[in-house]
C-alpha cells in the first residue's frame, strides 16, 4: 500500500518528465562517423545474459595494438549511445579504441538498479573491445560518467582485466545523499531558503528510500574505491552542480590511500559542468564541446598509465565550486517511516474526501426521492436541521485538506524531480515559493477550521444524527492528521 500511495504521483511526474528521453533512447541508431576514424559494430552479453550492442571507434589509420577504453553512461533508462559519441570521438582522436553501448532499459528503472549488474554490463563490454582487432587486450580499460562513477570502480575491482579507471563527475558518497544534495544545491541557487529546502526536501527522500523507492539509497562506495588496484583519473568541472565534487574527491583520495593505491589522478577544469563540457553559465547548460584540454589528458593519461608510467597521486586545477556542504539522510525513525506516512495519508484523503462524496450521494438520493431540496439541506448542514457552524468550517476542512495533502505532496516532487543544477520553484517572496506559501497558509487555515468544527459539533452534539457523527469523525480524524503530519513535512512552520 505505501508503494501505490508513494509511488502514485511520482510515477505521473516521471513519465511527464523523464519517459520522452527514455522512448528517445528505445530509437537509437546506429551514430554516424566523422571520416578520421572507423567504426565497428559490437554485441556482447551483459548481466543476466542480456544482448547488448555497442559501436568501437577508432583511428582510421596507424599501426600496431592499441590501449582501449570503455565508456559507461550516467544515470538513466536505456541511454543510447549517442548521449557519448561526443566523448567518443574525442577519445578515439586521441590514439584509443573507445566501445561506447547502448545502456540497458531492462531492469533498470526509476525505482530498480543494480550497480552490480551494471557492472557485469560494463565487463561483458571490456571483454568485447579486448577481442578487437587492433585493440591490445592487456590495456583495456573503463570511464565512468556520474552514475558510472558508482559503476566502474566495481567493475575495476571485480577484474584485473581492467588495466585503468577514469571518473568524470563522480561520487564517493551515498547515491541517497548525493541526490539530496544535488537538488538542495539547485533550489538555493534559484533562490529557496527556509524549511521546504534545508528540510522538507531531505526528508521526502528519507521516507522515498524507506519506501523502497529509490534504489541503492545507502550504497556505500569506499570498500569499493578501496579495493581498486588500478592507476585512477578523478575529473570534476568546477561547475558540477550534481555532484559535490570537493567531497567527492577527498572521498576518493582517503579510500583509495585506505586501499594502498598510490595511483590518483584528480583535475578540476575550469568553465566545465559535471560531464566536463564546456558551460556558459557556472554549469546550467552544457554545450556540446569538452571542456579544453580534457580529451588530451584522457588520451595522454591513458598512453602513460598502459606504457607502464604511472604518474604519481596529485591534484590539480582550480578549486571546484561547491556553494554548500552535504546533509546527512539517515534512514527514518519510527514514526516517519514510509508504512506510517502511507498511513496518515489514507485517514487525511479518506476523512478529507468521504465529507463532500456524502453530502453528494445524499443530494443524489434526495433528487430520486422527490425530496432534492430537503436532502440537499440536510446534506450541506449535516442533520435535520440546520448547523451552519458545523457545515461551514467542515466545508472549508475538506476542500482545504485535500487540497494541502495533494498540493504539498505533488509540489514538493516537482520540486525534487526537476530541483537538480538549477530548481524551478517559480515566484518566491523571501526566498519562500508562492506556491509553498500559499500550501502553509492553507494548512494553518485546515487547522483552525479543524478546531471550530470539533467545537460547533461537541456544542450540538445532541441534535446531530449517527450517520453525520461517522462523517464529522472521519473528517476530524483527517484534521487531526493533519496537525503533526503538517509540523513534519513544515507547512505549519510558516516562518520556515
């Protein structure tokens, strides 16, 4: 039941939002390729025994075995391997044979991954491009984009066939905490203070991963990093506003020091968004090009590491942005866990709801009886007779609790879906949205009207019939909800 509940409106969000890239990405063809280099088509069995399909580049001409690289996507459901082919062409530019695949939709979702078995995806690639010809299967490696960051140290520590690690934008983090993170960056930088960012957006994500509905919220990847062997390229763009890239990449240094590995590489390119490519605007919008100098120090990283030379641990570049620090997500207590979230949610919609659908069965009713303006009477004051300050500020409970229960849950996963690099949470008045503004005030209005209902009804509870006391009570238990529901989720904190 918490799933349906939970998941209901974010299901809805997530095909308006993201299933278009997603039905793109079930289209793809096969990329076209610019006249210096040459392509081969590739299939090799991912995890489960899965056929995936991938395109090599490499320099049209030049002799003797190449070093190889794999690149493996950021987050998303079957990605084509278009989304890369910039990267790839770079990296094949620079003396590599780079296999670049279509990412799986099958198991894969919003609300289902594997990093292990994105994993096992990566490798069946890596076993791929080690059988090409021209390709030198003892330097053979993998990049990892974001979400990839997660991936390609497992596949690394999973196979010594995997002669080198490069990360681009990635986490050393929890995924639940970086996400949390990502969005709460993006709604400051449009602008949000208060409860709703440094609170409410957090905890939604607690109770969500509760719920089971964000995969792998609690992944930890220092064991992982740790037991990486391999050299090891770390690359941010100062502008990452996905990844909190001066955490991350101290995260990657102490696990990798942890691990014994000498071999870190870290660089920060300046101008540059979390995939490393060119931003116009301290990372907002990402251009098309790689930031200058990144495909050269892939291409010449990758020449050293494979021809034996290593370089030794170091970082360089300009200090990346990170406007805020990380805030923690532990998992729920008790009383905020997803089953009783679910929970107040069924006594608010049902209390909130049953108020108006009776009164509408009865005026029905009444219309089939003869008796349409009685019924509608007795309907609207909830007795015999009439009990105008019972009726008025139930009326106002109902329609205004629906109306907080599914605007503030609705608002605030808008929020979260689309807060990421830069929110969109329209008008603000010191530094509070319109929106959520309007939801307070709102809800501290439910709460009034909850207090003038309970009152008018104990006042006249004699005159009032059993069928309307069932109702009044369904109705005053949603109101009642509302009250510690409200404090939690911040909207009866109009000051936060």
């Amino acid at each position: 039941m918490r799933r349906v509940l939970l998941a209901g409106l974010a299901a809805v969000l997530w095909c308006l939002l993201a299933a278009p890239g997603a039905r793109a990405a079930a289209a793809a063809v096969t990329p076209a390729v610019p006249g210096d280099l040459k392509a081969a088509e590739v299939t090799f069995r991912g995890d489960g025994g899965l056929v995936m399909r991938g395109t090599v580049l490499s320099p049209a001409r030049g002799g003797g075995a190449r070093p190889g690289i794999v690149l493996i996507h950021g987050a998303g459901t079957g990605t084509p391997r278009t989304k890369l082919m910039g990267e790839a062409v770079e990296f094949a530019r620079r003396g590599l044979s780079v296999l670049v695949y279509d990412k799986r939709s099958v198991g894969y979702s919003l609300f289902e991954r594997s990093y292990a078995r994105l994993a096992t995806d990566a490798l069946g690639a890596v076993a791929a491009l080690r059988r090409q010809p021209g390709v030198d299967p003892a330097k053979v490696g993998v990049w990892g984009l974001s979400e990839g960051g997660w991936v390609a140290p497992m596949a690394a520590a999973r196979s010594r066939d995997v002669a080198f690690v490069v990360l681009v934008g990635a986490n050393s983090q929890q995924p639940l905490l970086q996400q949390a993170w990502a969005v709460h960056a993006g709604l400051r930088a449009a602008g949000v203070r208060g409860r709703l960012v440094d609170g409410t957006e957090p905890d939604l994500y607690r109770v969500l991963a509760d719920a089971e509905l964000f995969p792998e919220p609690y992944y930890d990847p220092a064991p992982t990093i740790a037991a990486v062997r391999q050299p090891v390229l770390a690359v941010w763009g100062v502008h990452d506003l996905l990844t909190p890239a001066r955490e991350s990449s101290a995260g990657f240094a102490e696990a990798l020091r942890r691990g014994g590995n000498a071999h870190l590489t870290v660089r920060y390119f300046p101008d540059a968004d979390h995939a490393a490519h060119r931003t116009p605007d301290r990372g907002v919008t990402r251009l098309p090009e790689l930031a200058p100098g990144y495909a050269d120090l892939v291409g010449s990283w990758v020449t050293d590491v494979t021809s034996g030379r290593p370089p030794a641990s170091g970082a360089s570049g300009p200090e990346p942005v990170q406007a805020t620090p990380t805030v923690p997500v532990p998992p729920v207590d008790w009383w905020e866990a997803a089953d009783v979230q679910a929970g107040a949610l069924v006594v608010m919609l049902a209390g909130f709801a049953a108020y108006p659908l009776v009164a509408l069965v009865r005026r029905v009713r009444g219309r089939f009886s003869g008796d349409g303006a009685d019924a509608g009477a007795a309907g609207a004051d909830g007795a015999d007779g009439p009990r105008r300050p019972v009726s008025a500020a139930a009326r106002l409970l109902s329609a205004g609790g629906l109306s907080v229960v599914l605007g503030s849950f609705g608002y605030v996963m808008y929020a979260v879906m689309t807060g990421a690099k830069l929110g969109s949470p329209g008008p603000l008045v010191a530094g509070r949205p319109v929106v959520w503004l309007a939801l307070q005030a709102l809800a501290v209005a439910c709460v009034a009207a909850t207090a003038v209902t309970g009152l008018a009804w104990w006042r006249r509870r004699a005159g009032v019939a059993g069928g309307e006391r069932v109702r009044l009570a369904a109705l005053m238990a949603g109101g009642l909800v509302l009250l510690p529901w409200g404090l939690y989720w911040g909207l009866l904190l109009p000051g936060l």
